[in-house]
C-alpha cells in the first residue's frame, strides 16, 4: 500500500507512484495506492482519496509507467502499443483519466517534464480541460480526439481528448507522434523518450481506478 507523498514500488518493470504533488491544497483528505500485481506486459493498480477544499486544484496524480533504458529516439521507436481497461466507482468527480508521454532533447532529463508532453485523455469528468486551447477534431487509433495546444511552462504540450470516457483502450501510441511530426513539425529524430505512463487520475475527489 502506497501512502505518502512521494511513496514508490517497482513491479515487473513498472513503477508506480501515489504522488501527492498537491496534497497541500486540500483542507482534509488522503489517498492510498494498491499494487495487485504484475507481469512483464503489465501491471494492475487501484486508488482510493478523499479530498477537501480547493476544488479547482490538482491534489495528486497517480500513475504507473513502464521502466525502460535512457536515450532512445522517438524516431527509432517503430511502435509503441499499449492497451488498458479502467474504472471508477462513481463519475461524480472532477479528474482525468490519461497516458502522459515525455520527451526531451537531453536523454537525461528528469521524468516529470520535458520538452514535448504527449497526453492522449480517455476521460474528462467534472468540468476540467487540459492546457492550452482546443485547435479541432483529429482521427487516430480508431476514434475522433479534440486536440489541445498549449504551453506548460518551456514544454510545449499536445492532449488529445475523447469526447466520452473511453473505458476499454488498445492502441499504438506512436501514431499519436506520427501525426504531431506530420502537422506540427514534431522533431521526432532529435526528442528522446523520457517517461511514459498511464495515470487513472489527477486527482480533485472520488475514485476508484481499475487497472493497466
């Protein structure tokens, strides 16, 4: 069981994380991370919080990310497919439901940011947007996306963003880079990947996760 702030557990080359990055805007609550178990082709995880006060706040992101070597181009990466199935107890909650994907120049970069940020949202409860502005509806993977634009800081950010919550997901992530190179001239042979994860909330209040 995870329960601090930064609480951590390697499992079957996942790391799973309870990251409670804004724990302190909350009056009240907490949150505590289960890891069920895992293989090499996956993980399953679950969560329960209960938070109070600051409800347009991020208190925590969740989240488990497949561990892999340092310094490996986007562009020599021929896919990277990915598939998972979630859940939540209630949709009365202010969250998202998304995989998050960075990239950067240096290859050594720390793997809470980057350069890019690759974000690709099944769902959007409460009211919440991503970052930037919505610039049209774009196809991939099988489904029509509302792609986001936007800077977080340096990093510039893309999120593309289901119009319903899509519970059941199975993709390459990788055609997601492929139009980014395509259309917004993605620098796919000099960005390398630094962190990718699957994070069943940012969390405001309620939930229960499924797994990955």
């Amino acid at each position: 069981m995870l329960t601090g702030s930064t609480s951590r557990v390697e499992n079957s080359g996942y790391e799973c994380l309870n990251n409670l990055w804004g724990d302190t805007t909350a009056t009240s609550g907490q949150q505590c991370t289960y890891v069920d178990g895992g293989t090499s082709s996956g993980v399953k995880f679950r969560s329960t919080w209960t938070w109070v006060g600051a409800p347009n706040n991020v208190k925590s992101y969740i989240y488990c990310g497949r561990q892999f070597p340092k310094g490996r181009l986007i562009s020599s990466i021929p896919s990277m497919k990915t598939a998972v199935t979630w859940s939540y107890s209630t949709l009365d909650l202010r969250a998202n439901v998304a995989y998050d994907v960075f990239t950067a120049a240096d290859a050594n970069h720390a793997n809470s940011g980057g350069d890019y940020e690759l974000m690709i949202w099944l769902a959007r409860l409460g009211g919440i947007y991503p970052i930037g502005k919505s610039v049209g509806s774009v196809a991939l993977a099988g489904r029509s996306w509302d792609l986001w634009v936007g800077m977080n800081g340096q990093m510039q950010v893309y999120s593309f963003v289901a119009a319903e919550p899509v519970m059941t997901f199975s993709a390459d992530v990788k055609l997601f880079f492929n139009y980014l190179q395509t259309s917004y001239k993605y620098p796919a042979s000099t960005q390398n990947l630094i962190g990718r994860s699957f994070s069943p909330l940012r969390a405001i209040r309620g939930l229960t996760p499924g797994g990955m």
